[in-house]
C-alpha cells in the first residue's frame, strides 16, 4: 500500500503542482467561486399522499417510476382526490385539511380523556367516570385480545364498571380526524 501526503498547497482550491504531470495553472477567484447544488435539495421528490373526501388518508406513494408531478396529473385528471407533499406523512398519526387552500398535512389531534384512570374493582359497583373530547365516539372494550362490549357515545360520558376480575383494553375511536385512543383497565 502507498501511503499519500498531501501537503497544504493542494488546500487551495483549483491548484495543480507541476509535478502531477502538468504546469501550475494559477486559476481566477471566480473560477474558484462555484455553486455546488446540495444533493438532498436536487433529489429531493415529493410524496403524493392519496385521501378521501374527509381528508382520511388512503395511501402515501413515496417513489415511483414515474416522476410524482406526472402521477398527480393522472390523478387529477381521473378525479382521484390527492396532493403533492415536501416531507415525510405517516398514515397512522397525519389527516388532509381540506379547509386551507391549498389542502394541508397536519397531525391529527389526541382524543382527551378527563378523570382518573386507575383500578377498579370487579364488584359491578366500583366504576370510572370519565369525559372524553370529541364528544361523539365509539368505544370498545376488549378483554383476553376479545371484543366484549362496544357502545357509541354522544355526551362524552363513559362509566366503567365490572364483576369479572382482569385486564381490560379500553379503545377510544372518535370520527376523523382523531387519533385512536386506547388505555387498560385492571379489575380486581
């Protein structure tokens, strides 16, 4: 193996030593003066991000063969709702405004659940009395990786309680475009 030292005059930017097979060439500032175009910036493409007509998103094409600006024309031109996005969109945690102009990615918003969360016990009596925001939602209770028991709720207002003892999974799913929300109960 050769070892090759570089002394400081091959710092300078557009300097040739003559022993490299050539003259010096002495080079203007301005030649030495050059834009140089990020690669992240040059390769960056969008992401065509698919939704429904309440901004659900449906699907997040992140490459192609095509480039995206000629997948969106297609698109538009079938009526498939659809934008064009700089950036990363996760599908689980992100929504479509379609009330800004133009339709924006946002994430979507917690569902907030007021009051204690804590262990109850299985008595039929011993109850949890929480308040969730939005007011309408749908919840489920799970019990053994089972659904048990599922009610929709239009005030808000969920009461827990029951005579069986164990681990309950509590599932909070409010309309779009809320995150799903989901919380144990033990009963003992």
């Amino acid at each position: 193996m050769t070892g090759v030292t570089l002394d400081a005059a091959w710092a300078v930017p557009g300097y040739t030593p003559a022993s490299v097979g050539g003259e010096a060439v002495a080079v203007s500032p301005e030649a030495i003066a050059v834009t140089i175009e990020e690669p992240e910036a040059v390769n960056k493409t969008k992401t065509l991000v698919r939704h429904d007509a309440n901004g659900f998103i449906t699907q997040v094409i992140l490459e192609a063969a095509r480039p995206m600006d000629e997948i969106s024309k297609s698109f538009t031109e079938a009526g498939i709702d659809h934008i064009l996005y700089d950036g990363p969109v996760d599908i689980k945690d992100a929504y479509i405004d379609l009330s800004q102009d133009p339709p924006a990615v946002l994430p979507k918003p917690d569902v907030v659940i007021s009051g204690e969360i804590r262990p109850i016990k299985a008595d039929g009596v011993d109850a949890l009395h929480l308040t969730v925001q939005p007011e309408k939602c749908t919840v489920y209770v799970w019990y053994d990786g089972k659904l048990v028991h599922q009610e929709d709720v239009a005030d808000g207002k969920i009461e827990f309680a029951i005579d069986q003892a164990g681990a309950f999974r509590v599932t909070i799913v409010a309309a779009q475009p809320y995150k799903v929300c989901a919380f144990e109960v033990l009963a003992q």
